[in-house]
C-alpha cells in the first residue's frame, strides 16, 4: 500500500485509489449512528451507492467494519482505533483535523 504525494489518496491491494477523508467520514457516520444499512451509510456520506460499496468491501477486507445478518454495517473496535490513530497523526503533522463537509 502506497500513500501518494498528495497525502490523502492510497493504493489498495487491489489497485483502486481509495481517499483517506472519505474513510474518515465513513468512520464518523458509524461512530455516531453505530449500526447503519448501506442506503442510509451511502446518504448519510454523501457518497454514491457504487462508491460506498467499494468502500465498505476494502474496510471490510481490513477489519475495519463489519455486517450482521440483515446487512448492517458497524465499526470494530480495530476500525474505531485506526480512526483515532488517523486523527492524532493529522494532528501532530499537520496541526488540526478538518474533514470535508459532507
């Protein structure tokens, strides 16, 4: 996995670019509703139905997120760690945390 100069955008395992601020913002949503149903996530951020679902598959793959049964999605505690990590490295490097409206 490769961050590029811009800072915000990496290569996944499978080659698609995926942009670090669109992460966070999935993290929000999920730190702040808990449990959400892919419609609601995809509304909820701003992002296409399309978009998001690549999302959730690579956060999935990395055990960020996971499903229930009936196609939930919720944040795992590694995910809401890695979220934390983001914000205090945002912090320290570049001295403030702004995230894109959504």
């Amino acid at each position: 996995m490769t961050v590029s100069s811009e800072g915000k955008r990496e290569k996944s395992d499978r080659g698609q670019k995926l942009d670090l601020y669109v992460i966070a913002r999935i993290i929000i949503v999920l730190k702040e509703k808990g449990s959400v149903n892919r419609t609601g996530l995809a509304t909820s951020t701003g992002l296409a139905y399309d978009k998001l679902a690549k999302y959730i598959a690579w956060m999935n793959d990395k055990k960020l997120v996971s499903a229930n049964a009936e196609g939930n999605i919720s944040l795992t505690e590694e995910g809401a760690k890695s979220y934390d990590q983001l914000v205090d490295w945002i912090i320290r490097y570049i001295g403030r945390v702004r995230f894109p409206k959504i």
